[in-house]
C-alpha cells in the first residue's frame, strides 16, 4: 500500500471512530432516557396498586406461564405492598374494610384482581392467568380467566365454555379421594393402582380447584353478573424447571436423597392422575410445582382419557417434543390418522424428567441442536428429531452422568421407563415398588415439615432467581462483546488486504453478530444466530496459515449451512464460510470464545424455539403434512440396499430439474445415471453422497401421472417430462412434481412405457 492510500485509510478509520462514538453516545442517552421513563412508569404502578407505597420499593413482576405467589420468610402470602397477609380473623378483617381500596370490581364477589403486568401470572391464546385475593380471608389465588371477545361466533364462543366444563370438571375428579373399589374394578386403571396411593390426600399431588364461575342453575359457566368464564385454584411458587435453572446457575447439583425424594413425588402425582383414568401427554419439569409442601401436576387441561382414540385433526392436543414418547413422535410422521392413549406416553415422559434431576436441563435438547447444525432448518430438524425419536433401533445417547449417577436409578428410569417399546415399559404404580424410591420417605408427602427440605428447593433463592431471570428485558441487556474486526467481501480474495473491510462490530445479546453501515446509517446483522447455530469455527495465529492463506493475522473462519430456500437441489446442506480478522491475539481469543458461546449454546438465545426444549408445540393440520411429506421425500431418496429387486430393468443418463429450478434454464438441469428398478421404483446414483437412492418407491410409480413437456415453450431440452403424485387422504397434498428429460425420443418412450405397464400390472391384481 502507497503511502497516499495509507493516509486515505488513516483518515477513513478516523472518520468511521467518530461516528461510532458518536453514534454511541446518542445509543446512550436514548437508553438512559427510556430507563428513566421505566422507571417512573413503575413507580406510578407502584403508587396506584400499593396506595402510595415507597417510591423506592423496587416490585419485580411475576413471570408469564406458570402460577405464583409472594410468600415472606415464614411461608405467609404477602400483599402488594409487602405486608404479610394471614389467614387469621383480625387481620381478614382488617383487610376486608379496605378490601376493594381501589374501587375495582370484585371477581365472582369476592376475589380482588392485582391489575397490570405484576399481577399476570400466566397467558396463553385463550385465557389469562392473574394474581388474586380472597378479600374474606387474605388468601392469594390465582384467577383464569377466559378470552371471550364480541367477535367471537356462536361456535367459538360454544367451544370455550366447553373448554372451561371439561376443566373444571377435571380439576373437580382430581380432588376426589380414591375409591379402591371403583379404581380395581375399572379394566382400565386395576393395573394401575397402588396400596400407597390410598393414603395421599390428592390435593397434595394437583392444585387445589377453590372456585369457578357458575350459571343460573349453579353450574360451570359464565358468570351471571358479568358474562365471563372464571377458574379461581392456589397458587404455586415455582416450578420444577425453575428450581433446576436456579441450581444451573450456581452450578450446583441435587443431593442423591432430594433426587430420590423428587422422583418418588414425581411418580406419585402422575400415578395419582392415572389411577384416576387420565392421561396428561405434556408432562415436563414445567408442568410439576411446588405448591405449598409438595410438588404438583398443572396444565391439566389437556389430559385426555386413557383408551381414547386421538385423531391427528384435534387441534387442541399439544406436546413438548424433548419430553414426548417415541409412538407420539411416529404418530405424528406417519400416516396414521388415530393414536390409542396410553399411560406408557405418560411413563417416557416422567423419565425423560426425572434425568434431568442429573443433568439440571432437558437431556434430549443436545441431539436437536445437533440436527439443526447439520441442516440449517428447523422445518427439517423438527422432522429428524421426530424420525430419530421414533426409531426404535436408535438408542438415545444421554449424558454419561445420568447412567453413572446410580445403579437403581439407572434399572428404574434408563431400563424401565425409556425403553421405546411401549409395551414394555413399566407403570408408574408399579415404579413405586422399585428398591431406589421403595423406602423413600418424602417430607411433605409422607409426613410434616418442620425446616426447609432441599428437595423442595429454597423458596427465596430460586422466587428471587427466577424473577430476576425474568425481569430483565433482551433490549436492555449490553452486547455480549464488542469490538473492531476486519472482514473479508463476500466476493473478496483473501489474500488481497484491499478485500478486507474495517467494522464496528459487536455480538447483541441476542446471538446476531451486528455492524454499522456508514453507507445506510443504520446497524445491520452480518450473520444472524440461526446460521451461528450451524457454524464451526477454525482460526489462524499471529501469522496467516498456508492452508487459508489470508493477507490478514488473527484470522477467524466462520463455516455454516446455507439457508434451505438458498439450495438448490444438488446443493442441499451446502456451507458457507466467512472470514473475519482480529486487531491481535488477544481479540482472536477473546471473539472465539463469545461466538463459541452461541454455537454451543443456541438455546439460550431462542434458536431452539418451537419444536426443541420444552416449548410447547400444537398440533395442527399444516404440521402434520409437512412432516409427513417430509417423510415420504426421504423415503423416496432413501440409500437402496442390495435386494436383486433394485436392480434396474432399464438404465439410462437423464437431466433432472434441481428443486426450484426453471426449466427453460440450462444451468439448473442435473445428469445423473437413473434407472427403473425389478419392483418398479425409479433409482439414481448421487455423486454428491456417492451413492445409490430411490427417487420414487413403487407405491409411488404406482400411482404417478406424467406429462410431456413442450419444447421449446416449456422447457429448454427436448424428450422432457414430469412425473406427479399426491398424497393419500381427504386433504390432497400435491407434491412438486419430478422433472426429467431424456437424450433420445425413445429412451422417454421406454421410461414412460414401463411405468404404464407397472400400473396396468399392479392394478389388475389389486382389482383381481
């Protein structure tokens, strides 16, 4: 470089550290002015629901999806205003005088709703969940509401209060006592009893149901004073995930007797709730709380009957799918239209929990990242983990810690309760009489608590871990790391020191590593954290490697999977790399070590989102489509074993259309050798993966048509045609169809002939 240029280049750093602080310290006063509007508007809440509470009383608000109380260092629930609330008279009483202070209308005549964000416990698409009071006796509840809007049709509005009866008439069958009578003469739950289940109280396993709105006749249904659907039950103060989380966090673990006091309350809850016929199909440390003493089962409005016959359609099933059971995962891949409930979904999942107790987070979480990493898709990763999970000849390769942990651990969960065969798996009722959990006695469940239990967790550490995990809003959060680096065009070369660009750049707190245009004023992403997910990172030293031979040290080589939409056929899983240089060594170490960070930790960042972890997936129509086209294309392009009836009848070299691609366009045409095979499907040799695959199954050719294209109107070779097939079903998915084309008229004639001939072959004898 001349010293002109290296004068220019000064000069333009110059220019570019100027705008990026100024561009800092206007970043700053905004955030410094947003922060202070927060906080006036929470000392205005605080005012409002407090009375005129401390201005300087920092409340955190509860989080979303689960319900808690406040509770003080003795166990009492506190108000608002964090005064201890007792169920004692005088202070009920002093609390009634006052009870509707801020002259706010009374749920169900009786129940004073905390308003604002701080008093939502829990909201999903169709009720809210909000902290309340029982203004008679003090008590905190949590009130449900259900959403009920004027647009609402007479059907949704029907569906909803039949939503709400089924939930309360399940809630009010889980706090009935078992009748040993009716539970052994039941042919579907005589299998399922155990003696110790006769003497738990059920509200020790399920939220206790306190209220409900009822109608004219004093039966479930909208409220007669304001029309609404309201479920008043107690509250809870964590839930099992959280606890788990707060140990994370400290890196801690569970002692071996709290992970055995867990797992026999875990298995008592959910024997519990199948002895009394249910079956909860999304059970996760999500959905066990703790709640007073004990740990109990939520999210019962999903449960369904044992024996009932669940169809693919019923939008209202939803699952986790790091929690659910290998037949649950085939159900939704296959071709099945009806799945038979049974307790063995229930029995895979309480095991999949309880190793969490070991690992502190969910252990099937790991495999799913990986899928991810290889494709760069959730849609495709979401249907490998499902086609994985539902294997029964892949084993499920958990954490070696969980298999050393204990021996009865190991027989008891890994042997027992995981195995992918549901038929042999092991009810909980019977898990009862195992040696680890046998002579397991759990203060709370068998006997009264007098001091703090680990088992149960520190209400304070994990209420006060959770709240603040909860708190704190991504935007507020710093970028995990910031800095200058050097990165090379995308068309660039590598060895021309011209081709390198100098960034601002910084990692957000998101996982998006982010720059500052100068040329459009705005900060841009370079690479978001899905493709970071996917990525593998290699790096240079002081000195540039033959092997990359980059004009620039420090050298950080970033290589990750395309998007799908960007592939073409011949390209699927192709990788991209980009190169990014450091201002020295120490920078290298210190840029590897936060983009480390995301790659092997997507979850944190939200990557995972939807069908990994334990998020919450429904079950809809679109979804099981694609899964199952999904499926039927990789059948289609599964390896071909050695079986003579894949070898070929008639062998030639055709153009294939790559995905996507136009056929009027030469350059998105693919030769490869294909062949139509003795069972009548059509194969080919791929060079990419250097080896054979099916391209169509026979049942596929069986029921193809094909269609001559034109030329040159159509397509830009002559002899080409496309081959089409649907899916069975009420609702036809169509496929894209295959395109091909062959070098010679007569090959075409042949190919098409044989498939008219299969046809007619297999037809007559399906009819015959």
């Amino acid at each position: 470089m001349n010293p002109l240029e290296e004068a220019r280049r000064k000069v333009r750093e110059r220019k570019e550290r100027e705008q990026a602080e100024r561009d800092e310290q206007q970043a700053r006063i905004q955030r410094e002015l947003e922060e202070a509007q927060r906080w006036s508007l929470r000392s205005l809440i605080t005012m409002l629901c407090c009375g005129g509470a401390n201005r300087n009383q920092n409340r955190m608000p509860g989080g979303a999806g689960t319900l808690l109380q406040d509770a003080d260092s003795t166990g009492n629930a506190t108000s608002p205003g964090g005064k201890a609330l007792s169920g004692g008279a005088s202070k009920a009483d002093g609390r009634n005088k006052d009870a509707n202070k801020n002259n706010l209308p009374l749920v169900l005549g009786k129940y004073e709703v905390q308003q604002g964000r701080a008093g939502v416990l829990g909201e999903g698409s169709f009720s809210v969940v909000q902290r309340g009071t029982d203004v008679n006796t003090g008590k905190v509840v949590a009130v449900k509401t259900y959403k009920i809007s004027s647009k609402d049709t007479a059907e949704d509005m029907e569906n909803c209060v039949t939503k709400f009866k089924r939930q309360i008439e399940v809630l009010q069958m889980l706090m009935e006592p078992l009748d040993k009578k009716f539970v052994t003469g039941n042919t579907q739950t005589a299998n399922l009893h155990h003696p110790v289940l006769m003497k738990i109280d059920p509200r020790k396993c399920f939220l206790e149901l306190l209220d409900f709105s009822k109608d004219k006749n004093g039966k479930p249904g909208p409220d007669m004073k304001d029309g609404k659907l309201y479920v008043v039950t107690e509250v809870a103060d964590y839930s099992l995930k959280d606890y788990l989380g707060q140990k994370l966090a400290e890196n801690g673990t569970l002692s071996r007797e709290s992970v055995r006091q867990i797992c026999r309350s875990f298995l008592i809850a959910m024997a519990m709730l199948h002895v009394k016929g249910l079956v909860h199909l999304d059970m996760k440390p999500e959905n066990i709380m703790r709640a007073g003493d004990t740990w109990k089962v939520i999210d019962v409005d999903g449960c369904t009957p044992l024996g009932k016959q669940i169809s693919i359609n019923d939008s209202s099933i939803s699952f986790s799918p790091c929690y659910c059971a290998p037949e649950w995962a085939n159900f939704l891949i296959e071709d099945g239209d009806f799945l038979k409930v049974g307790h063995q979904l229930d029995v895979w999942s309480v095991g999949v929990s309880l190793c969490e107790l070991i690992t502190l987070d969910a252990v099937l979480k790991p495999k799913y990242v990986s899928i991810y990493r290889n494709t760069g898709s959730h849609r495709k990763a979401g249907f490998l983990f499902l086609e994985w999970l539902a294997n029964g000849k892949e084993g499920l390769a958990l954490d070696q810690s969980i298999s050393k942990f204990d021996p009865e651990f190991t027989d008891m969960v890994l042997t027992r309760m995981l195995n992918k065969n549901p038929m042999a798996r092991v009810s909980l009722a019977d898990m009862l009489n195992h040696n680890y959990v046998k002579d397991c006695i759990v203060p709370g469940l068998d006997t009264t608590i007098d001091k703090k239990q680990e088992h149960l967790g520190d209400k304070e550490k994990v209420k006060k871990h959770r709240l603040e995990r909860l708190e704190v809003k991504e935007t507020d959060q710093p970028p995990l790391i910031k800095g200058v680096l050097w990165k090379l065009n995308s068309d660039g070369d590598k060895e021309n020191v011209e081709h390198w660009l100098r960034r601002d750049v910084w990692l957000d707190c998101k996982g998006n590593l982010c720059y500052y245009s100068q040329k459009k004023n705005k900060r841009l992403v370079i690479l978001d954290v899905k493709h970071l997910a996917t990525a593998k990172l290699s790096k240079t030293g002081e000195k540039s490697v033959d092997s990359l031979k980059c004009a620039l040290p420090h050298v950080i080589c970033v290589d990750f999977v395309l998007e799908e939409s960007e592939l073409s056929d011949e390209t699927k899983n192709a990788h991209e790399t980009q190169y990014y240089a450091a201002e020295s060594h120490e920078e290298l170490k210190k840029w590897c070590k936060a983009l480390e960070n995301v790659i092997q930790n997507p979850d944190k960042f939200d990557v995972t989102d939807g069908l990994a972890g334990n998020q919450k997936v429904h079950v809809s129509a679109s979804m099981v489509e694609e899964f199952r086209e999904l499926r039927k294309m990789r059948n289609r392009r599964e390896k071909i074993d050695n079986h003579p009836q894949y070898q070929p009848v008639f062998e030639k070299e055709l153009w294939k259309l790559n995905s996507d691609g136009d056929a009027l366009q030469e350059t998105d045409w693919t030769f490869r050798k294909m062949w139509l095979a003795k069972n009548g499907a059509l194969c080919y040799f791929s060079k990419k993966e250097n080896k054979e695959l099916m391209y169509y199954r026979p049942e596929d050719i069986r029921q193809v048509t094909y269609r001559k294209l034109k030329y040159p109107q159509e397509c830009c070779r002559p002899h080409a045609f496309e081959l089409a097939l649907k899916t069975s079903g009420d609702k036809e998915l169509e496929f894209a169809p295959g395109v091909f084309a062959a070098e010679e008229e007569s090959v075409m004639a042949i190919i098409l002939g044989c498939i008219e001939k299969y046809q007619k072959i297999k037809n007559s004898a399906t009819s015959s």
